[in-house]
C-alpha cells in the first residue's frame, strides 16, 4: 500500500468532484480515507512507512561464509 503524498490527495479530491461515472468516484472515495487513516494510525504508534529496499534474488556464498565468521 502506497501512501498518497498531499498534491496527490488533493488531485484526487478535485476529480472526485468532476468525475461523472459513479464507479470511479466510489473507488476514488474508498481511497482517500483509508490513506488517511492508516498514516495517522501509524503515526499515532510510533511507526513510519520506508520504502524497502532492493533484495537480491541470489545470495553471495562468500559474503555469506565472511558474514558467519564474524
């Protein structure tokens, strides 16, 4: 789940407003509270969202063993 950042939010607001098609209001209605919510509830806690970083998908046997000897 990716947070919104404010300008993102804000555009959203603003097509919600002019959008037409009811399925797309609804989706971007369902959007916006859960963003918000779940940031503040992190907040609340203590916690914050990083993006992870990049795992490679195969590990180095010898940075493995070096790793394990220290």
């Amino acid at each position: 789940m990716a947070f919104l950042t404010d300008k993102e939010r804000n555009q959203l607001k603003v097509q919600h407003k002019r959008e037409r098609d009811g399925r797309i209001r609804d989706r971007i209605k369902a959007v916006l509270p859960i963003d918000n919510g779940l940031k503040n509830w992190l907040q609340r806690y203590g916690f914050s969202y990083k993006k992870p970083a990049i795992v490679p998908g195969k590990a180095n046997k010898e940075q493995q063993k070096e790793w394990l000897a220290e």
